[in-house]
C-alpha cells in the first residue's frame, strides 16, 4: 500500500481517458469531483507525519514517468474533440485502441463542458507534469530522471523551471530578487504574470553565464533553454498535426493554465516568508504542508520546508517537519483561494505571518518583515507593526 499510493496520479489520468470523453457533462463532472476528492481529503483525512523506508525505489519512480505518456494521451484526445478539423484517421486509431468515439464526443461537447476539459487538462499538466518534472530535474547527477523531468516540463513551456528554480529559487528564496516569493499582500495576477517574465529572464542569465565559463556560443542547442523550447515546439506540431491552429491554441491555453498553477503554488509556498541575505536556507523559509491527498498527488513537494533545506532529497525521503511553519489548508484549497478568493486569502495567511513573526522570525527577519507589514494593504499586518 505505502507504495500504491503514489500511483493514485496515474490512475487518475487513466480514468479521465476513458471518462472525459463519453459525451456530454463527463469532462465538467470529472473536474469538479477531481478538485472535490483533494479538497475534501485533505479536510477529512488525518495529516500523515509518517517518514517511511522504501526499498525499490524504482516502483517510486515509474508512476511520473508512467504519467509523462498519459499526459500526452489526454492533451491530444482533448484537442481532437474540442476543434473540428481532425483527420477521420486520427478518430480511427483511438477508437480502435481506446474505444472512444471522439465523432460522439465532438458532437456532443457543450460550451461548459469544454471550459471544464481545458481546466482539467491544465491542472493535470500541473499537478501530474510539472510536479514530478520538478522532481526529476532536482537528480542532477541522473541523466534520465533529468531527461523525463525536462520534458514533464516541456508540456507547460516552462524549461526556465528546470534552471531557475534549481540555481536561482533554492538559493534566493525568502530575498526580494526571488521571483518566485510573493510579498506581503502582493497581488497574485500581478505575481504571475512577473513571476513567468523573470524566471525566464533569470534562466537566460544563468545559461550565459555558463556559456562564458565554458567559453561556448550561448546559441547552442546544448543551452537547456534552447533544448527545452525545442522540446515543447515537439508538443506544439503534434497539436498542429491533429488540429491545425486550433489544436495550437488549445494546447497552448492548457500550457498557460499548468504554467499560471504553478506560479500560485509558488506563491502559497513562500507567500509573506522573508530572510537575511547570506544566511541559510531553514525550514522556517517555507509553508510546510503534511494533508495526505495533496502530499500523494504532488509527490510531497506539500513537504516544502524539508525540500528547501536539502533539495537532494528524493520526494520519499522528505521530513514531515511537524514543527515548521504549517500552511493553513491543503495546497489545493490554497490555490482556488489565491486565485478566485484572495481577499480571504490575504486575511488568513495573515494571521498566520503575524504568528511567523512572533515565535519563527529572527530579530534581522522580524525587521524585514516589519517593512513589509507597512506596505502590504492588509490592516491586520499594520496593526501588527504597533502592537
């Protein structure tokens, strides 16, 4: 069972092929209850602090891996029954291997239920590629899980993830230059959206600097930038080739939907969580998370205070770190709320960062933070900064 559950991803993504594309009210009833089963397990289900031992660690592995080819399935069958020009011999071969009619998909499809199938499709990108292609790019020392990660990555556009976050984010969090830390009371269309731009901005910064060490052209296909545009171009001309121009914007709405999912859980991750320049990385710098649906889906990344403090950490090997400061619902309750209630966002985690600097803060941090109440917009903060 311990090793089961990290497959709870793939079957899943299984069970949407052969349920989000029945006809009608399938795909909208899959995303609701698919948002409903993490929620609710995450309210429901006892948090789990357990730290087990695994020795077959490649049973660990293959259920991201396993995803990468499923994620594939799902864009594509999403695509072809959301435009109308794909070919007669592309229905053919699923029907045959998947006994799916996408001819009664298409037809039957309505405006909601499309809606719904975009969303689902982005955040299964999100939670199912990106994650664990998050995972997977941390081994650098193993040339496939790097390989498998940068291509989870692929589907969202997001090779700058792959560089960034591993050589910027993991040094800079908690500082002002991370764009991946939002401020107080930082609004969070605002973060996305600044968020994308300078992460890519850094990732081009990064591989110069490394095409200057190694005395190399910066315009290589060896530039991890350059290798991963090319590798998510792959995604955008096999939506082509079953939709036409159609079938790029589809997949690329769905790409800017997984990438926009990952800025919030960026910004739910270190929201508010400052930290002196030069000092170290502590599992005080991080939201941590132990709610057991979201730690299943996200291969425990909810782990998040572990994660920063020894990023070599394979995802069964984090510390559940009961201690660290505790992120107040499970991570996708946080992320609906960021996005479609961030006025109760805001006045939840504010409590919580009040507490952050009370018992977690050093006195450097706490001044830092002082700044930030100031300007952050939020009264309970303000107040904060006279009591």
């Amino acid at each position: 069972m311990k090793y089961l559950k990290y497959y709870i991803s793939t079957l899943t993504l299984l069970g949407a092929i052969f349920l989000c594309f029945k006809g009608e009210y399938y795909p909208t009833a899959f995303f609701i209850c698919f948002s409903l089963f993490i929620i609710l397990g995450d309210i429901l289900i006892k948090e789990d602090k357990g730290e087990e031992k695994y020795s077959y660690p490649f049973l660990l592995n293959l259920p991201m891996y396993t995803n990468f080819f499923l994620l594939m399935v799902i864009l594509f069958l999403a695509i072809s029954i959301l435009v109308d020009n794909v070919s007669t011999t592309f229905d053919n071969i699923i029907f045959d291997y998947f006994f799916i009619d996408l001819i009664q998909s298409r037809e039957s499809i309505n405006i909601v239920d499309s809606i719904s199938l975009v969303a689902l499709v982005g955040l299964f990108i999100g939670i199912m590629g990106t994650v664990p292609g998050h995972e997977l790019v941390h081994r650098k020392k193993n040339k496939f899980d790097m390989e498998m990660g940068n291509w989870l990555l692929a589907f969202s556009w997001d090779c700058a993830f792959a560089i960034e976050h591993v050589y910027g984010h993991h040094k800079n969090v908690g500082l002002d230059i991370d764009p991946a830390t939002a401020k107080r009371g930082e609004n969070i269309y605002k973060f996305i959206f600044t968020a994308m731009i300078k992460e890519h901005l850094d990732a081009w910064k990064i591989e110069s600097y490394r095409s200057q060490r190694s005395n190399t052209s910066l315009f290589r296909i060896s530039n991890k930038m350059i290798s991963g545009y090319l590798r998510s171009f792959c995604f955008t001309i096999c939506s082509f080739l079953i939709g036409g121009f159609s079938g790029v914007l589809v997949y690329l709405i769905c790409a800017l939907i997984a990438k926009s999912l990952l800025e919030v859980i960026n910004y739910s991750e270190h929201y508010g969580l400052v930290r002196v320049e030069g000092s170290p990385v502590k599992p005080r710098h991080s939201w941590n998370s132990n709610s057991v649906m979201s730690s299943i889906y996200l291969y425990n990344v909810t782990r998040h205070s572990s994660h920063h403090e020894k990023a070599n950490l394979r995802y069964w090997e984090l510390k559940s770190y009961d201690d660290a400061p505790k992120m107040p619902q499970g991570y996708l309750t946080m992320l609906y709320m960021a996005l479609f209630l961030p006025y109760f966002f805001h006045k939840m985690m504010a409590k919580k960062l009040v507490e952050w600097d009370k018992n977690f803060a050093s006195k450097e941090e706490a001044e830092l933070a002082i700044e930030q109440n100031k300007s952050s917009g939020i009264a309970l903060l303000q107040q904060s900064v006279h009591s």
